[in-house]
C-alpha cells in the first residue's frame, strides 16, 4: 500500500494532489477529509483494476471456455492469429471409430453423447440443421486438419444420431497420412468464427 500511495494515482494525479484536493472539498472537516481520501484511493485502485482486467479480456475475448488452456500453442496460434477466429467451443472430444475412417461411411460422427456444448451453433445454423430439406443439404464450413496444413472444406449435417462432418471427409482428411487418423485415435474437434462469423472447425489430434 505504501508503494501505492507514493506513487501516481491511477487516475494520474500526483499524491500530493490526491490529498490536497480531498482536503480543499472537506473544507477543515477532519473525518470528512479522511472519508474522501480513502474514498478516492479506493476508486482509483479499483478503476485501475478494472482498467488492468478490461485490457485483459480484450487481449483474451476469443478464449471462452477453460479447455482451450490445454489446446497446443500451434494450434491455438493457428486459430486465433492466423484465422483471427474467436469464440472458441470445444465441440467434442472422442475416438476414432472404424466407420470414421471408412470411405463408404465417408464422415466424422460427431455422437449426442460425446457432444459437449451446443452453442457452437447460432440461430439460424440450428434452424437450417433441423429442417429437413437444411439437414440433408447441411452448412458448409471450413476445417483446419490435425496436420495444420490448408484449411479443407466439408459440410456440417444433422443426422438421428448426431452432427457429422461429410462431402469429401474421407479424401481431403482421412487419405492425407500427415493427419495421421487411425482406429482409436482421440481426437479434439473445436469451433470458432473466421472474420466474417463463418462457422468453423479445427480437429486435434490427442
């Protein structure tokens, strides 16, 4: 504290400042002048701590969920600098299945049980989804593969079972080896919107 007072305060108003005016508004009110220096050092600490925390958020607003502390940095800098993507969901987690790498199947199920938030969706995705002509056509969306090569494009559609990842699912991520896709493998696949609040995903390998 003693540090603070010496100092500037928040506000950048000298010590000496901070207490002559305090006194000037008491008017010789000794309890009065108390009151408002410690008033007015309360509200300047505090407005720094506010300012400290604001510029914090900002620096951090795309990181919203706790899981995304234990994303790779590659990742993570992937995602956010090079996509400058933002609102970050960890969408699911789970391990490859045999049908998620066949070539008939030709998708990544993304199962009821193993989705962990839903509001990687806004409105009118969800509305798109659970029409049935928008379920079978689906979204199209944009997916950075575990390589972190070149983002592919697939399409998001909604089956009875789950969400699924489809179109060309097989031969742009499955049949590239640098991804390194096989049986058992767990896989983290997250969220985020590009600049134009395009939905997007990014799918880890653990």
């Amino acid at each position: 504290m003693a540090q603070e007072l010496n100092g500037e305060a928040a506000n950048g108003e000298s010590f000496e400042r901070f207490l002559r005016e305090a006194g000037e508004e008491a008017k010789g009110d000794e309890i009065l002048k108390f009151f408002l220096q410690s008033w007015r050092l309360v509200r300047d600490l505090v407005g720094k701590r506010v300012a400290e925390v604001a510029t914090l958020m900002e620096t951090e607003e795309r990181v919203v969920n706790v899981e995304m502390l234990y994303m790779p940095e590659s990742l993570k800098n992937r995602i956010i600098q090079e996509e400058n993507g933002k609102d970050v969901v960890l969408v699911m987690s789970k391990k490859i299945g045999k049908t998620d790498l066949n070539k008939n199947d030709n998708r990544l199920l993304i199962p009821w049980g193993n989705l962990r938030d839903y509001s990687f969706l806004n409105q009118e995705e969800k509305s798109i989804l659970d029409s049935q002509k928008g379920a079978k056509k689906g979204i199209e969306v944009s997916v950075i593969p575990p390589s972190l090569e070149s983002n592919v494009k697939l399409k998001l559609k909604k089956w009875k079972t789950g969400y699924c990842l489809t179109e060309k699912w097989h031969s742009l991520v499955v049949n590239n080896q640098e991804n390194g896709l096989e049986m058992g493998v767990t896989v983290n696949l997250w969220s985020f919107r590009n600049n134009s609040s395009e939905l997007c995903f990014a799918l880890q390998k653990c």
